[in-house]
C-alpha cells in the first residue's frame, strides 16, 4: 500500500485505488468539486478507464461523480443536517468484483456520516442503472420518523451505492473502513475490502507517468 498526495501525478504502478471518506477541501463548495481537479485525478481516471479498480468511499464516491468516473450526483441530504448513525444496506448485486463475498439480499450494517448523501441523477440514468444492476447497495434500515423506508438522507431510490458500466468502479455513502472488524461494532465491510484487494492483486500493472 502506498499514499499518494493529490498534488502527484503518478500512481507508481499501482493496481488498486482507493479514494477514502473525509471531507475534501472542507466540503465547503460543493464536494468533490475542487478535488476532482487535482493533478493526481487525470492519472486516477486513465486507470479506470483501463479497468483498474477503483472504490470511493463516502467523499471520495462524491468525487468519483464529480470526475465523470460514476453517472449522477450527491446533494444535500434531504433534512438539511449531517447525519451519523449506523444504516443497514441490502445487497443488490453480488456480481461485481467488490461484493463477490457477499450475498444476493444480505443485509449489511455499516456507519454513514455526511450532509452531503443524496445521490440523485436524471430519471433516464436512474432507470439505465436500475435495468443494468449497477446498483450495488441500497438503504433499508433503521425505519424511524424521519426515515419511513429506511433511506436516511433521501437518495433516488434509495440508492446507497453503485458501480460503472464496466464494474470496476465503485462509490457507496456509507463507511466499510468503519466497519471492517468486530471490536468497532461490524465487520460488514471486509469482505468488500478484501474482493478489492483482490481485484488489486490480480490487475496487470501499467506505468501511468505522463
């Protein structure tokens, strides 16, 4: 594993990217919309485009939106207010290379915490998604007052995560890195974590210096 700074413009042979949760830039503009130009994005998304895989993770899902990397966009969330609270997500698709642990309909729990969840697209790309299970993951739980049908922050049918066209690109809201060991509460998110690091290991290296 290696960090690499927004600023570089080289993924160092790479075979796996992860863009992480928190906060680009504050999230005071729009989010994702001041990190999608950084100099280290050009690079991120020729390896998407070549099938290397790809997860981006509550921010970092909202940038992958804001690169054109994932159909859609995440808006306020419906209440107006950060939320931060355990969700449950039911599997909608346990064909893709991050959820082949995973199981058709699995109820998995993980923490969300963002203001900025909604994910929304026009009706066209909702329906395109939704026919080509490219919905990955949707909110079901917990039901209460401000959430009927378990979708804490409003999003498009309830969608709380979703891949490419090509499945080698994934953003969801919530957190698995939250949630990927029992003595924090769930361990829900390894086996995600663990598909990708495969996906990873498998993929052929390809030098990205321009």
């Amino acid at each position: 594993m290696r960090e690499v700074f927004h600023k570089e413009t080289d993924l160092h042979n790479c075979t796996g990217v992860l863009l992480p949760g928190g906060f680009s830039y504050g999230d005071y503009l729009r989010a994702g919309a001041l990190a999608k130009m950084s100099p280290i994005m050009p690079a991120i998304k020729r390896f998407a485009e070549q099938g290397g895989p790809v997860m981006g993770i509550c921010n970092g899902f909202q940038i992958l939106c804001e690169t054109g990397l994932l159909p859609g966009a995440l808006m306020l969330n419906k209440n107006l207010r950060f939320i931060s609270r355990s969700v449950g997500m039911r599997v909608e698709n346990s064909d893709t290379v991050f959820t082949k642990h995973l199981w058709q309909g699995q109820i998995v729990r993980m923490p969300i915490a963002h203001a900025e969840g909604n994910y929304t697209a026009d009706p066209e790309t909702i329906r395109q998604l939704e026919e080509r299970q490219q919905v990955v993951f949707r909110y079901v739980d917990p039901v209460r007052h401000d959430a009927p049908n378990g979708n804490p922050n409003g999003s498009t049918n309830a969608i709380a995560g979703i891949v490419n066209a090509s499945g080698n690109v994934l953003g969801l809201m919530p957190h698995p890195d939250r949630a990927a060991e029992n003595i924090i509460g769930s361990a829900d998110g390894f086996p995600i974590f663990l598909a990708f690091a495969e996906a990873a290991q498998s993929a052929t290296r390809v030098e990205h210096s321009f």
